[in-house]
C-alpha cells in the first residue's frame, strides 16, 4: 500500500494577524488551537487514504463511534520551536513516529508509516508557521493522534481509524514557570504494570491517572508520583513526564540515574536525549532502579542533591518537595539545581538552535 501525499486545503478564514499575536502573548498550555488540521483516514483493506489539510473544526461523530466505547485511542505530543534564525524545526519528529507505531500495536491499531507522520506533522507547521511563537521558551506543540472510526458496539479491533494532527501554541505548562513542583508518591493506584498499556501512549493511561492525580492535589501536592504496581517500592514516573535522579559522589563528580524502562513506563523522548545530553556535558548518565527509601538517604549512586521531571510538554520540571502517606521532605534546598539548570538550558538552546545539533535531532522545515 502507497503512502498518500497529504492534499492541501487550507482555511479561507484564518484568524488575523492581531488576533493570532494576542494569543501568541500568553498561550498557556493546550488552550488555542490554529487555523488547520491535517486528517488521514484507514480502512481495512484499503489503507491509509485521503490525507488533507483542512480547517481546523469540530469532527462529526456517530454516538457508537468505538472510541466512546472502548477507548481505542492513541496520541503523541513534539513541538516545533522557533531556531535562532528564523526558521522553524521539529525536535525528533521519528522518535514520536515510532512510539506511535509501538502504542497502535499494543492496542490493535494500524501503523501509521513513519514517513507519513512526519509529512502529516510538517505540512501543518509549515501552513501555520506564524503560530510558531519566536519569544523565551514558547513553542509550537503538536497533538498527533489517532481513533477508531467504525461505528458499533462489538468489542473488537475498528475496521476504520483516523489520524490526526492538530497544534497548539505553548508557554509554560506548569503555570509557575520553573518553580519546583510538590509530588505525590501514590500507593494507594498504580499506573501500569507489566504487560499491561503504561509504555504506550493509550488515551486510557491518562484516564486512569486522573484520580490519583486529584488525590495528590488533596494532599497540597502538584503532581503524582508512580511506584511500580507489585512492589509499591520503585520510582517509576511522573504525571506526564520521566524523572531523573542527580548525586554528588565522593570525587566530587555528578551522576545522574533515571529509573530504568520495565515495561511499565513510557520511554520519553525528552528522556532518551538527556541521557545522551548529559555525557556530551560529562557526566555519568544512567539507567538503574530507585526505591523510595533511596530517595531519602545515600545511596550507592552517592548523595542525592536534585530531582527533576522531564517531558516534552513541561520541558526539565525541578521536584522541590516529595510526600507521601507517612514522610514529607524537602528536596534538597527546595529550589532549582545546578545540574538541572544546566541540562535545561542546554536542551532547550539545541531545540532552539543556539546551540550544535550533535546527534542531529532538530528536523529543519
Ligand atoms: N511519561 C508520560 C506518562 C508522558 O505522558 C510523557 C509525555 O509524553 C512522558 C513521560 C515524557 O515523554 P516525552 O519526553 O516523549 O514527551
Ligand atoms: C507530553 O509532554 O507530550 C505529554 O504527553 C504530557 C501531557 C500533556 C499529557
């Protein structure tokens, strides 16, 4: 099966140039869309199908559409950031192409060809470039996603999807900026468990976090911490973002732990570069096991001096203070680390392209 190209028809009606300003000035996260949206349709046999550039509108939506139903839903989130030219480029565009060919997998969808992804991803942020914000660390955030589109009640996998591309224009997602967050270390839910959906991006992952998510808000705290399902002992991730662990050890070097990928944690991207980052700046990077008793004393990985979250929505998120049912401490001094600042601004300076592309992660358009 061929891929299609993706058929341009854009809106007529753009918002005007004042309107679209005033939104770029303060965009917050997730509440302005722009003018398109790109739309690809599956059917069995067939294939993928009448890829467009539409406006961006409403879909129309049968109430026995499956993905009401049984959640049939899969989505990824990149960002195109504003390059210290000028131009606009998408941070490893073929990463998130891949991730959502591994969560259509899991939950019997069809792949969309990565090559597809990525012409779906560009011909949006090349129609609607001006809603690329070119101030401090905003940027351009693109919502890939896919659902079924059979209408039915049988549960079984959809014989019709659709893919779609929307974006949104993005400041700070955690409204305090940098400011540390407070976590929640949950015993009482658990995100995933091996063989289960957690290392996919399924819509249903986030449904079943909300209620944790609240009950650390309850607890005064501004996101949940997952532990794994059998144990309830090792750190696993956060809300929407990885965490990472960073220690002082005795030669006075830094190292910088995150919990390894067991099945049951989504593999971020953000991640996967800091990983590589942080020995192109010469630590010692790793993946490993963290207990919860290692979060509060030494460790063999040295002395923990900072924790921060990772993802592409929030960026490098410092963790300032960490409760659960019976502890409550304050990490470190409670304020942003040196290493997480560091890996922060060189992250965002190579996504912003005032800083080499070594790996040669930026996709220019
Ligand atoms: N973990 C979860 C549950 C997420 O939703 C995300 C966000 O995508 C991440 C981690 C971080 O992944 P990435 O760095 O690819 O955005
Ligand atoms: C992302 O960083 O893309 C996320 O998925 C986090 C959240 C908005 C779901």
């Amino acid at each position: 099966m061929t891929t299609p190209t993706i058929e341009l028809k854009p809106t007529s009606h753009p918002l005007s140039d004042a309107e679209r300003e005033a939104i770029l000035a303060s965009p917050g996260f997730g509440r302005h869309f722009t003018d398109n949206m790109v739309t690809v349709r599956w059917t069995e046999g067939r294939g993928w199908h009448d890829a467009q550039l539409v406006p961006y509108a409403p879909l129309s939506m049968d109430p026995a559409n499956m993905t009401l139903h049984y959640a049939q839903t899969i989505f990824e989130g990149l960002k195109a950031y504003r390059q210290a030219d000028g131009t606009v480029a998408t941070f490893r565009p073929e990463a998130n192409a891949e991730r959502f060919q591994t969560s259509a997998r899991r939950i019997a969808m069809p792949e969309v060809p990565v090559d597809l992804f990525i012409a779906a991803c560009d011909a949006l942020v090349q129609q609607d470039k001006a809603w690329v914000p070119s101030t401090g660390e905003a940027s351009l955030y693109l919502r890939p996603f896919m659902i079924a589109a059979e209408v039915g009640l049988g549960v079984k996998p959809a014989n019709e999807y659709l893919f779609i591309v929307i974006a949104s224009p993005a400041g700070a997602y955690f409204p305090g900026g940098v400011k540390p967050v407070s976590v929640w270390l949950s015993e009482e839910y658990v995100r995933a468990v091996k063989g289960g959906t957690g290392a996919a991006k399924t819509g249903g992952n986030y449904a079943a976090s909300l209620v944790a998510q609240a009950e650390a808000a309850q607890h005064g705290c501004d996101q949940v911490v997952w532990l794994d399902a059998v144990e309830h002992r090792w750190i696993e991730e956060m809300g929407g973002m990885n965490l990472y662990f960073v220690y002082a050890q005795e030669d006075g070097s830094r190292k910088i732990v995150t919990p390894e990928l067991t099945g049951s944690l989504l593999p971020g991207i953000t991640r996967d570069s800091l990983l590589k980052i942080a020995r192109d700046l010469g630590y010692e990077a790793v993946e490993g096991r963290i207990s919860t008793e290692d979060w509060k004393r030494d460790n063999e990985n040295g002395t923990l001096l900072e924790v921060f979250a990772c993802g592409t929505a929030a960026v490098i998120t410092p963790v300032g203070s960490v409760k659960s049912a019976r502890h409550h401490w304050t990490q470190g001094d409670g304020e942003p680390g040196e290493v997480t600042m560091k890996l922060r601004r060189a992250l965002l300076d190579l996504q912003t392209g005032q800083a080499p592309d070594p790996h040669g992660w930026m996709h220019p358009l």
